[in-house]
C-alpha cells in the first residue's frame, strides 16, 4: 500500500500537499538512471554544463513568485521576505557555476624531465542530497548545483515540509539529460537504505545532529562521503568600541529571522559591561516592533514556527531559564497571535542568564535570544567557545585587528565582524564539533563532489 506525505502548513494547521512516498522499488529504479545517466553526464564539457545550468537558474528565477509562495505556505516565512531565498539561489548558485572551470581544472604539479604528471579531479558518481525545510533552497542549492558542474549524478529527497522545493528543482532543471538530476519523496527508512545501497557515492545532508548522525550510521562501512551541516548555537559579540545602533539591529534581526529558524542564527549574545544596559534597552525595544501574525500578509515580520510543537519546546526552555533566575524582557500577552499550542510565538530577549541554562547551551531553533554582561575579549571568547557547536560567530567592534585576533581564538567556521547570518558564496561553508563536517560553497566545497586522480606519465 502506498504510503501518503501529507505537509500540514503552519499558517492555518491545514493540509497543504499530498504526495506519495516512493517504493523500495522506485527508490532503487532512481539509483539505477542516475548511474547510467551519470556515465554520460561526466563526459560532457564543464562549458557545455555551465551553459545548460545557467539556463536553469534562469528558469528557476522566472518561477520566482511562485515559489516564494509556497516557500510561505509550506514553512511560514513570512511573504515579504520568501522572495529573497529566490535571490539567494541565484547568487549562490551563479557564483558556483562561475567558478567550476577552475576549481575542476587539472592540477599542473610542474616539470620533471622524461615525465609528464597532473592531478584530474573525477566526479564521484551519484550524489544524494538529504535537504530540510527553514531555508529550503539555499541550503539545497549549495550542494545540487556544484554537484552537477562536478560531473555528478544528483538525487534530492526534500523535507516532508517543503516537498515542492524538489519539484520546484526537477522543474527548473527538466532539460538536463534525463536521470542526471531527479527528486524523490520518501520516508527515513528508505532514504536510510538508499544511502546504504552501494548505489550513492556521496551523501549531502543539511539537518540535525541526530539526523547526522543517522546519515552517518545509514553510510557506515560504505567508505562514501557524508557532508554534514547540523546545528548551531551562534554567539554574538558586542565590544566597548562597537557601533551599538548597528550592533542592535544586525543581532536582532540575526536573532529573530525566519523566526530563529536558522542553523547559523543568532542564540546567544555577550556584551561588554560598558555598553550592556543600553544594548539590552535598544534590543528590547527593536524586539517590541516586530509584527507576529499570517505570514501571508505583507505587515508580518515574524511568522509563526514550522509547527507547534517546536514552538512549545522553545517556550519550555525559556520558561525554564526564568525559574532558574532569568528575566524575560518581552511580554507575550502583546503579541496577540500567541497562543500556547499552535506554532505562532512571540520573541524573547532574556538577560541573567547563564550557562547551566539550556537556552544558552542547547540549540533553540526558535525565536529567543539570551544576554550576557562580558567584562572582557577574554571572557567572551571563554563563552563562545562553551559549545559543543561551532557554525558561525559574529563580534562588533570597530577595531579589524582585534576582530581578526579574536576570531583566531574562537572554534567556528565562520567568523564574521559586524554582521551575522549570512552565506558569502566566495566562503567555504563549514562547521566544526557537532555543527558537522566537510564544506559546501566556494572553489574548495568542488573538492567535496569529486575525488583526486593522479596521471604519472613516463614520456616515450
């Protein structure tokens, strides 16, 4: 009997798509075109690629209206601001286009009398990206589109809560030789034996660490890579000498987007005794503007979680840090959209919290937010490096040198002076300690999707 994907859209609770899971047998059908087509795809011209997938990406940003959309329906960004991941696929996925012909260029190790020697990079084969739903594309795009340049084959199974991202994808990709791009909806136990067939050369999953962890477990013995990007418990910086109006709005917003639902958002906030109270008065303040309602109206700044019971987890860890001594800034009852039970939570600014509490070591996903009084560069980077995550980490201040010094001092992937939350496609993107390895985006994430071959000839 086959199994039924129903995605419940956290706008009104309703059911919004409808798709059959795929069989065993379809699973393993889509394995079998992928291998052929892939065959053939590695042969054609990293030029003749770039073209076919620029004239995707085009037809990707024609759909844009469209797809912002439904990007609001299926995990309730609100609409005002769904048109960006649009422009963020672009960006990111022109950028990886543009750079391809060098970074799969062969590697010249220089001249030896009698010999001629090079290093060629070799797709894998057939590329399986496991995608999630609070940034559906852009956190897709950043492994489908260098995958394909590489010469791979590529399979994207999508959440079940934006199943029509995947659609979306096949849709803009429908003239690349058929089997070298597909999508699939299936459930974890098939997508757990697809990765364990022998079929898959290289798992992409973007998702939580247990999630990682299931990957890791689904590939064990297969000798294939897994790149993992997971979780986040981003810190913030603010030093004496930091512009605080920018410092305030940059960290709010960084705090408060896509209702915190962000793997590098901000969770966590140090900031210099010297200018603490007035960054908690002006982020509170800020924190008070924000618009909680339907996000598929234009007046929503903040949408609601992707479903209820995320948003009740994120309201039992601060209710919990507040009967742990902690003070929460911002009163719900203003916000009249929440409402205990359903997906739709107010923001929260926290002060006297501390590290025994989970909100300030465990990843919230949701939109709170914990500060700190720091008394120096040294304590500060005593508390960002408190984590057992390592994604990004922000610090404001006008002094560059010291921004650089500190963040050679802080385990992260990113280090960011005067912004947050964002994804230069120039920058690799990677994490250390459970925020995952390997590296997506820049010339360095082509090293991921392909594997090294060395030519040794012996001239005659």
């Amino acid at each position: 009997m086959t199994q039924i994907l129903k995605t419940i859209t956290p706008v009104n609770g309703g059911i919004y798509v409808e798709r059959p899971l795929a069989t065993p047998a379809e699973a393993e059908a889509a394995l079998a075109r992928a291998r052929v087509a892939q065959a053939e795809w590695r042969r054609v011209p990293v030029s003749e690629r770039a073209r076919l997938l620029s004239a995707a990406v085009d037809a990707f940003v024609a759909a844009g209206p469209e797809i912002a959309r439904e990007i609001t329906w299926q995990m309730g960004r609100p609409v005002r601001y769904t048109p960006g991941e649009v422009r963020g696929f672009e960006e990111r996925a022109r950028y990886m286009i543009s750079v391809a012909e060098g970074a799969l260029a062969d590697i010249d190790v220089g001249p030896k009398e009698g010999f001629r020697r090079f290093i060629r990079r070799d797709p894998l084969g057939t590329v399986f990206v496991v995608a999630p739903w609070n940034y559906p594309y852009l956190t897709a795009v950043n492994a489908v589109v260098p995958a394909l340049m590489a010469g791979n084959a590529v399979i994207l199974k999508h959440s079940h809560q934006t199943p029509l991202c995947a659609e979306r994808f096949a849709e803009a990709f429908s003239d690349l030789p058929p089997g070298v791009f597909q999508h699939i909806h299936a459930d974890h136990d098939t997508t757990a034996k697809m990765i364990g067939s022998g079929a898959v050369d290289f798992v992409a999953f973007t998702g939580s660490v247990p999630g990682g962890r299931a990957v890791e477990a689904a590939a064990a013995g297969r000798f294939v890579g897994v790149g993992l990007e997971l979780g986040g418990k981003d810190p913030g910086y603010v030093r004496a000498d930091a512009d605080l109006k920018h410092a305030i709005e940059t960290l709010v917003d960084g705090a408060f987007f896509n209702s915190g639902q962000s793997c590098c958002g901000i969770e966590r906030i140090y900031v210099h005794a010297s200018v603490y109270d007035a960054f908690v008065e002006g982020a509170v303040e800020l924190t008070k503007q924000y618009v909680l309602g339907d996000p598929t109206e234009e007046a929503t700044t903040l949408g609601p979680m992707v479903r209820a019971s995320a948003a009740d987890f994120v309201r039992d860890q601060t209710a919990e840090a507040v009967r742990q001594g902690a003070r929460a800034l911002i009163e719900a009852q203003n916000f009249a959209a929440d409402k205990a039970g359903t997906p739709y939570l107010a923001p929260q600014v926290l002060t006297g919290v501390d590290h025994s509490m989970r909100v300030m070591t465990e990843e919230s996903f949701g939109p709170v937010v914990g500060i700190m009084k720091v008394a120096s560069d040294e304590e500060a980077v005593r508390l960002m490096n408190d984590s057992p995550y390592g994604l990004t980490a922000s610090v404001f201040t006008r002094d560059v040198d010291a921004a650089i010094a500190i963040g050679d001092q802080v385990a992260t992937g990113t280090w960011f002076l005067n912004r947050c939350d964002y994804l230069d496609p120039a920058l690799a993107w990677t994490g250390v300690k459970d925020s995952g390895r390997g590296c997506t985006l820049s010339a360095l994430g082509y090293d991921y999707l392909t594997r090294p071959k060395s030519f040794h000839l012996r001239l005659p």
